[in-house]
C-alpha cells in the first residue's frame, strides 16, 4: 500500500467518526501497517489532517493515547491558535528584518530588503489587529464596532 492509499484509509476512518470520538495509536497504526514510532507514521497523520479539513473534520493529538475528532464548537480557537501562531512567526521576520546587518549589505540585497521591510510594516499593522479583532470575537464578547455596542 502507498503512501496516498494509506493517507486515503486514515481519513475515512476519522471521517466515519462522530465528534468527540478517537482512534488509539495502535488502531491507526493497524489500519496502515506502519509502527507508531516511525517517522512514516507521523507522515501519514499530518497529511490525514489536512485533508480531513476538507471534510469537515479536525483531529487533535491525545498524549500518548491517539487522535480525537475535535468537536464543531472548538473550531474556532483551533483556528484562533493558527492566526496567533502566524503573529507570532511575522513578529519573528520583522524582528529578523529590524536586527539586520544592512550596512554589510550590497545594493541589490538593500533593494530587497527595504521593499520587504516597508511591506512588513504593513503586514506588521494589519495582523496586529486582525489579531485583537479575533481574538475578541472568538471570545463571544460584543465587538466594540457591532451595530447593538451602546444600546
């Protein structure tokens, strides 16, 4: 069995599943035939959950035990942890860019990297606060802009 019919056997399986329910290591490395400890098997899982996404399912690791389908309502701070994680990783270019050694730079390479910095100022800005708006939407608080704020 190849790669992509193994990954094809671990979605369905998930997506058989009703939310809240799991797989054990052992089960998923049945279904497979590839030994949890090896690096095929943490493969295979990452590709599974992305293409569960598109199924409408997410799985989420259970230490040590297996894999449980994430329930409709904690999709929004799953997604909530990717936008912070994504802050967090532009935070660190823009940290990268701000310490850079631009006087040891060649002129192309300056070129390069004022046009990113300027843009990753922007970037900067923007996500800032797309983040805040997240994060107190996902937090079901009334949005201070809301059409019923100040009623």
């Amino acid at each position: 069995m190849n790669r992509k019919d193994k990954v094809g056997k671990i979605v369905d399986a998930f997506a058989n599943l009703n939310y809240g329910e799991s797989m054990t290591h052992g089960q998923i490395a049945e279904l497979v035939g590839v030994k949890k400890t090896d690096s095929e098997y943490r493969y295979l899982i990452h590709q599974s959950q992305k293409q569960l996404i598109d199924h409408g399912k997410m799985v989420e690791s259970i230490r040590g035990v297996g894999y449980r389908v994430i329930n409709p309502d904690d999709y929004t701070a799953t997604a909530t942890q990717c936008v912070t994680t994504g802050v967090r990783k532009i935070n660190r270019g823009a940290q990268i860019l701000a310490h850079a050694p631009v006087a040891d730079m060649t002129p192309d390479g300056l070129q390069a990297y004022n046009h990113v910095r300027d843009r990753m100022v922007i970037l900067q800005a923007a996500v800032t606060g797309a983040k805040v708006e997240i994060n107190m939407l996902s937090k079901k608080r009334e949005h201070p802009l809301s059409v019923t704020s100040g009623r």
